[in-house]
C-alpha cells in the first residue's frame, strides 16, 4: 500500500502526533511522520489491521515522548518554560547591573570610591547571571542559592548599598518561583483572585497618590494626578486579564529605575523599590501568562506548512 494513502484512523492519529510534537522542528515532525506511515503501511501489507499496527506503536503522546527521547529534544512545553525562565534571569542580571551602578553613583558622589570595592559592588550581576551559563541541571539549585545569598545581603546592608539591591533579591526569588509554579499549572488566565491580588499591588501606589493629595499632604499636580490614573487603569486592566498590561507594568518598572538616576532626592529610594517591583511582577506575571496562552496545536497540514 501507498505510505501516503492511509485509512482515516492513520491519519487521525498522524494528526495526534503532531499535535504532540508542535513545538519541535519541522524536520523532526516530518520524521516522525514518515516513521509511522511507513510502519502502517507494511503492517497493512503484511496483513495486519490499521488498528493492529497503532496498537504497536502505543498512544500518540506517548510515541511523540519516545521520539522526543531518542532525539535528545526536551519534553514538550519544556522549550517555552526554558526560555520564559532565561527571561526572568536576564531581567535579574539586569536590575544587579543597576544597582551596582546606582550604588557606586551615590558611593562616588558621597566620597572617593576605590576601583575594588566598585567591583565588588557588581558581584551580584555576576552570580545573576549564573544560571545563564551552567548546565540545566545546576541552574535551578544555582539560582535558588543566588536569592538566598542576595536577600541575606540584603537584610545585612539594608542601611547601606544592600538597600539598593532588594529589587535584585525580589527579581531572583521570582526567577526560581515564576518557572515552578508554572510547571505545576500556574495559570493567570484563569485566577480571577490572583489577577485581583496582582491589580491591587499595582494600584497601591496610585492609591497612596489620590491619598496624598485628598489629605493635603502631597501637592495637587496635573502629573501627579495623571500617573495615579495610569497606574489604576492597569490594574484593572490586569484584573480583567488583558496579558499586555503585564508588559507595561515592567516597562514603567524601568522607566522608574532609570529615572531615579536622575532624581536622587530624598525619594530615589522608594521610586527604586516600586520600579523594581513593577519589573519583577511585570515580568514574571508575562512570563506565567504566556506560558498559560500557548496556542492549541494545529491540524498537519497548517503545521507542517508553518
């Protein structure tokens, strides 16, 4: 019999193959193809029914498993989890590169700051970017090592430089927890309470504003006003489950992290940490949600045409 002429039952379960193995490369899900086809097709010239020669090859997920197996590819979904936790550790190294910046800005500023301790302070970016570089299986006992480390740096120098990394230790704790709770079924899309939990933190500080403002106590301002609006639309924003606000939410977490270069007053510390947090939550909620939105797997010939 043609390979390429199978019963409907063949097809249905090329079609189940495929499903499973969207993720792969286009070759290697047209081997996969070709070995089941050319597997019915003598099996169906030897006499055997269609569903005789399926029965040999087992369920579709679980011949796509195999072949995943012998070819050294990862475990489906294991790709995008990959890259969603390179993400949150690039965003990690980013925000220590930050602060050792910003602490040797002030250090310099405050008195002569020698090039060692300089150095120093730019350690964190180094142990950030760890997992970035060490074989899979150390990057998870790796990171988790880096936020325990950073936090207790953290709680030690809270008075000092270490004030300026707890974005760093907040980052680092989402980098581990972020790709594990999506392993277990992390879904925002479908936590209206977690949504709203997120979307209150976002509009606390636009809360602190109207606050401000209504008490007496903050200065009324056009711009004032403007950025509590902004900050309360994306909380409802993100408590109605519009992904994008997630991304917003990171890009306002940098524009305040770079704009406290520019304003060291006696408020650059608290517009540190809220630019800081704003990146880790931003970044870790897009992270979880486009893991949660990864689209259905698509008919043969639609994904073989991709």
């Amino acid at each position: 019999m043609n390979a390429h002429s199978l019963p409907a039952r063949a097809e249905t379960y090329l079609e189940q193959l495929l499903g499973a193995l969207a993720d792969a490369p286009a070759d290697v899900r047209a081997a996969a193809l070709d070995d089941v086809r050319a597997h019915v097709a003598e099996a169906l010239d030897s006499g055997r029914t269609v569903n005789e020669a399926l029965a040999g090859l087992g369920p579709a997920q679980t011949f796509a498993a195999q072949f995943r197996e012998e070819l050294g590819l990862p475990e489906e979904h294991e790709a995008d989890e990959t890259i969603g936790a390179r993400l949150l550790h690039v965003t990690a190294v980013v925000v220590a590169v930050l602060g050792g910046v910003m602490n040797v800005w002030l250090e310099t500023a405050a008195r002569d700051l020698s090039l060692g301790v300089a150095v120093l302070l730019f350690i964190p970016a180094v142990l950030s970017a760890l997992p970035l570089v060490l074989p899979a299986h150390l990057r998870v006992p790796v990171g988790l090592a880096n936020a325990v480390v950073v936090t207790a740096f953290v709680v030690l120098m809270i008075g000092g430089v270490g004030a300026f990394f707890a974005p760093l230790a907040l980052q680092l704790w989402v980098a581990v927890i972020v790709p594990w709770r999506v392993s277990k079924g992390l879904d925002l899309s479908q936590g209206l309470m977690l949504r709203i939990l997120g979307a209150v933190t976002v509009a606390l500080p636009a809360l602190l504003l109207v606050a401000g403002m209504t008490s007496g106590s903050l200065g009324w301002s056009l711009a004032t006003a403007a950025i509590a609006a902004v900050l309360i639309a994306l909380a409802l924003g993100f408590a109605l489950g519009l992904r994008f606000t997630a991304w917003v939410v990171a890009a306002l977490g940098v524009a305040l992290l770079i704009a406290a270069f520019f304003d060291p007053g006696m408020l650059v510390l608290g517009a540190w940490w809220v630019g800081g947090y704003y990146l880790s939550f931003g970044v870790g909620s897009a992270v979880a949600w486009t893991h949660a939105a990864r689209p259905a797997p698509r008919g043969p010939a639609a994904t073989l045409e991709a």
